[in-house]
C-alpha cells in the first residue's frame, strides 16, 4: 500500500455529508465536488493519504478553490475541549424541529387537535411559538451562496440566531452542530481505496449483488481459513540471464524450462464477486500493488530522456568555432530520415541477404515467444466459466485484466494466471491449447512484413502461455483452495480437490447455508466410515490417483477420504454506538444474505490396509479390577 497519493491512482473522497466518491486522479486536471467547489488534482498528488483538506475561498481570477489542510487540533477542537465553555443544563429538552431548522415550517400557522367521534377541538398548538431559528430561508440561501469562510460561517450565524440554544442539552447541541457540519462545511479528507473501502463502497453505493453481498468479516474469514500469506520468492528470478543461439545470431534472451516447482504458495481460486476476491488475497500475498519506486524511477527516468532530448536539440543550434574541427559520425537510415548514430553502437549488418527487416538495436531484452513469463511461487491461478475473466476490480488497482502486457511493472502480471473450466478438464477441445502456430525460421521471421511478424508473435506468445497455464494446472500440487461463486460447490469440489497437495486448507463462500449443508454432508463421519467398510465396486482395485478422480455415484457424490474437519460457519459485525448512558447496537443495519463459509482440509489417503500395534485393554475392564482391587 502507497502511503502517498500517485499520478493515475484510485482514491476515494469522504465528504462531511458521509458519502464517499471513487476518482481517478489524473494529473492536471480538475476535481469538482458539486455545492462544495473545486479543485486541481496536482494540489493533492504526491501528498499523504488520510488528509482533510479545507476548500478556501476563490481568489480573484481564479475558476478553483485551493486547499487548506486541517490540523488535527481543528478537527478534534470540540472532543478535546476541557469543557470551560459555559454548556447548558443537561435537563433542559430540545424542540422537536429544532435539529433541522432548514426545514422549518412558517411561522403563525395554527394546528388542532380534532376527535375523530364528536368532531370537537381537543387541542391547539401555535407554531409561532415553537419556532426557534430567526433566520428565513431566504437569509440561508443568500449565506450558502456567498460561501465565505469554507462554510463556517452559515454555521456560526445560524447557532446565533437560534433562540433556543441555551435550552438544548449538551448532547443535543453536539448533535445539532454536527448536524449542521455536515451540511455546511467544505472538507473532505483522502483515503487509500483498499480491499476493505472497496468491499463497503460496492455494498453501500454500488450493486451488493455483484459481489455476491460479501461483507468485509467474510472476505477475512475466506482469507485466514484459506491461509493465505506471502509465499515467497520465485527462485527463477535470481538466475542470471543466458545467451543463445537462434538462427546463428546472438539473441541475448532469457532462457527459462517449462517446469513445475515443488515451491509452496501457489492458490487455486474461483471468482465469480469481479475480482475482489483475487484482489484481497493479492493485498495478503504483497503482490496487488505496484512497487512505487518502479514509478519514480520511470518518471525521473522520462525526465532524463526528455532533458536528454531538449539539450541536445539545443547543443546542435549552437554555432560551433571555426579553428574547431567536428568529428564526423556515421549516420543510419531509418524511414528516410537520418539521425546521428553514436561512436559506442555498433551498426548491425545483416547476415543474409534475404533479410530486409533487422532488429533494433535497443538495450533493452528481447524475450523469446517461449519464454514464460508468470512466477513459479507466490501465484494466484483463477478459474473462470467465461472465454475471458471477469476481474473489473483489477482495475482501481492499476493492472489491466484484459491485456496484462500493458501493465508490465505490475505485480500480478508475473503473478495470476487465468483459465477457463473448458480448459482445465477438457483441454484437448479448446482452439488455443491445440492450434499452435506455424513453426518458422528466423530469416522466414525477418523477411515478413511488420504486421505479419507482430501477429505471429503474438499468436506465440499466447499460445505458449495458455499451454503453461493448462499444464501447470493439470499437475496440482496447490497450496489452498478459496471459492466465492454461485456454482454448485459439490461440482467445483469434484475438480478441484484432486489439484491440491496435501494438508491444502479449503475456504468456499455461499450467500445461502442450503448448498454448503449438501457439501458438508458428503464429508460426514457417516459417509466416511461407510466409505471406509463398503467402498463401491468400481473402485476397487484401482489406484489412489484415480480414487481422487472419481466422479461419484448416488450414495457417494465424492469421495468422502479425501477432506478432513468440514464445517460451516459465518459471522457479523454489528455497530454500536458508545456515549455515556446510551451504549447499544444500532437498531438499523444494511440487509441481504447472511453468508456462510465451509472450511475442510485436504488429505492424502494412506495405501494399503492400516493395522494397530500395541495391546488393547477396554476401559471397563480396567475399572472393574481398580474396583475390585
């Protein structure tokens, strides 16, 4: 997590209304908060999150409001008051309107009570003598349009001129001057939009439905039954790099094998909530947020190449002495223009005539189409029903879902890998995994045209990675397996146990207890001691391996050997509100599913027949000799 705020970054705005706003803060352009102003995006940029920031008054000639930041001595002025102010008496009872007096009826207005039988006047209230705020709502709205002093004076005016002030109690004053704050004052505070600030901005402003209803408690749950940490480095990464050969010309990429490693901290999940799910275990994993020295190293080292660029341009405008002697320097073509070619490069020459395109020579590494480029520890490996996955989420984290490439520097591009069901059960049906390009040489490679090459590349680069994907899935050997989904758990459960390596933990969510109860029993004692005495016919003789893959019967819809220690659970958070003599929870609260959690553990069956050593001696018999003893 950034602890200031970056260029492009998602933040989310609390505004003293109690509503929060998710932007996107690009550089040099400007935010608008409605009634309350604003401001340039460049003015909070590069600053700490957890600010609360004052919109001043605009200034003559400027279209914006600048900012003010509020020292927490000004924010919390009123709770760390010694109380030396004169407060009024605590028996005094507030006016029923009195805590909105923007709503304030008119005043001389008579109501009656009548009775509904006889029709007569029971009582008569004059409203003029309620009334409490002297200001109209004319004055108000002439007050809030001026908009001096951030809003704090429309505030102080309209506590003056409440004659009824001196009656409230003290914590009805509180509630009426914060009431009014709220309304009126111009600050909003910065707050890093987290795993946490997403899940409660979907539930509250946006569709619940679209993240299943997962409250953050559940998120959390999923998350330590799952055992889900940072699982370490890969160790393909600290091996130096090796040139090869290719077509007998030095290529100088990276050779990487098409192996699997035993490394531990590779999660199996299936997401179906658009991504939070993915996203709150890559925030547990240390790999959903980009490094922010990989960001100031690029942008300083932009700076450097366009200061580079600037001082050069400026150095060949400069009159040069005529005693000086300029060294001539060999220029390259390069779409009919010529640009100097500095005496530290090496002109490339073409080894084959039948070349006509040539390699630029740049610095930076060619990978080959081969080439892997996911980790082999610390990885997320999605399951997804669709031909492309639905990870919207991703992007309020700066990785692009769609097309990972364009998000080089980001962690999770190296580290989550996708794949469909098709895919993983029936790879040989899938256009991808089968259809691998042409082969072609390199000479064959560099007499094509630029889009031809590019879209054999491509075609490559995606097939070789989808077949690494498929492979590596096929083979297990995960670490844990987390499911937010709405597809029937038994099913999933079928598939994915067997790809989990031993003592894997098992953390599915549901919106309803009435799918997990139908998994939890497949995993019950009874089932499993039945398994144990009377294993289905089909199965006998066979190997643990193709145990594990069964696809079950009517009695047995899995194999019940395989899970160990299922149960459901669930849990909620309840607020309550804390003042003196008036603690409880709070009457009201957002509704929907409940959600539960069944959490198990995957187990390794032991071949063969297991047999008990040692003596057997029944507790009833060694009571009877103590008795008679």
């Amino acid at each position: 997590m950034h602890s200031l705020v970056q260029p492009n970054s998602w933040v989310v705005l609390k505004l003293p209304s109690g509503n929060l706003r998710v932007l996107q803060v690009a550089p040099n352009t400007t935010i608008s908060l409605g009634k309350y102003g604003s401001f340039p995006t460049n003015l909070i940029i590069q600053r700490p999150y957890h600010l609360t920031y004052e919109l001043e008054d605009k200034l003559p000639g400027e279209k914006f409001n600048r900012l003010r930041i509020v020292p927490p001595a000004e924010l919390y002025a009123d709770v760390l008051s010694d109380g030396a102010s004169a407060l009024p008496s605590e028996d005094a009872t507030p006016a029923p309107d009195a805590e909105d007096a923007d709503n304030a009826t008119p005043t001389g207005v008579e109501y009656s009570l009548v009775d509904s039988d006889s029709g007569a006047v029971v009582a008569t209230t004059d409203r003029a003598e309620i009334a409490r705020q002297t200001l109209t709502l004319a004055e108000i709205e002439a007050l809030k349009k001026d908009g001096t002093n951030a809003g704090r004076e429309i505030i102080a005016k309209l506590m003056l001129s409440h004659t009824a002030i001196d009656k409230k109690t003290e914590y009805s004053l509180a509630k009426y001057k914060l009431l009014k704050t709220r309304k009126y004052i111009r600050r909003f505070s910065i707050v890093p939009l987290d795993v946490p600030m997403l899940d409660y901005w979907t539930l509250e402003d946006k569709d619940p439905g679209k993240i299943l209803d997962m409250r953050d408690e559940m998120i959390a749950l999923l998350g330590c039954w799952a055992n889900v940490h940072f699982g370490g480095t890969d160790p393909c990464e600290a091996q130096p790099t090796e040139k090869i050969e290719q077509g007998g010309e030095d290529t100088n990429m990276e050779e990487q094998e098409l192996v699997q490693t035993s490394a531990p901290g590779r999660w199996l999940v299936i997401d179906d909530v658009s991504g939070l799910l993915v996203a709150a275990m890559a925030e547990r994993m240390g790999i959903l947020y980009p490094p922010e020295t990989d960001g100031l190293n690029q942008e300083r080292k932009g700076h450097k190449r366009s200061s580079s660029r600037q001082g050069d341009s400026s150095a060949g405008q400069q009159a040069v002495p005529k005693d000086q002697e300029v060294p001539t320097e060999p220029t390259v073509q390069h779409n009919d223009k010529t640009e100097p070619k500095n005496e530290s490069e090496e002109v490339p020459q073409p080894k084959s005539p039948q070349a006509t395109h040539k390699r630029p020579a740049d610095h930076e590494k060619h990978r080959r189409d081969d080439a892997i480029p996911y980790a082999h520890a610390n990885t997320i490996t999605h399951i997804h029903p669709n031909a492309q996955p639905s990870l919207s989420f991703l992007r309020y984290y700066d990785f692009d879902f769609v097309n990972p490439s364009h998000t080089p520097h980001h962690p999770l591009t190296k580290h989550l890998m996708t794949l469909s069901w098709l895919q993983l059960l029936e790879p040989e049906l899938d256009s991808t995994y089968n259809s691998a390009p042409q082969e072609a040489t390199a000479e064959e490679i560099y007499s094509w045209k630029t889009n031809r090459r590019s879209a054999y590349h491509r075609k490559r680069k995606r097939w070789v990675r989808t077949r690494y994907i498929v492979d590596t899935t096929r083979k297990g050997e995960f670490s844990g397996l987390v499911v937010a989904s709405t597809m029937d758990p038994v099913s999933v459960m079928r598939h994915a146990v067997p790809l989990l390596a031993g003592g894997a933990p098992i953390a599915i969510y549901s919106q309803s207890i009435e799918a997990l109860t139908e998994l939890a029993d497949c995993y019950s004692l009874g089932r499993r001691a039945a398994w144990a005495t009377n294993m289905p016919e089909e199965l006998v003789g066979k190997s643990v391996e193709e145990q594990e893959r069964w696809a079950g019967n009517d009695d047995f819809p899995l194999n019940p050997s395989l899970v160990l220690g299922a149960s459901i659970q669930t849990s909620r958070v309840r607020k309550w509100q804390v003042l003196p003599g008036r603690t409880h929870p709070l009457m009201t609260s957002k509704g929907g599913p409940e959600g539960y959690i069944f959490t198990a553990w995957r187990v390794k069956p032991a071949e063969g027949k297991v047999e008990a050593r040692g003596k057997l001696r029944s507790r009833k018999r060694k009571a009877g000799e103590q008795g008679a003893a």
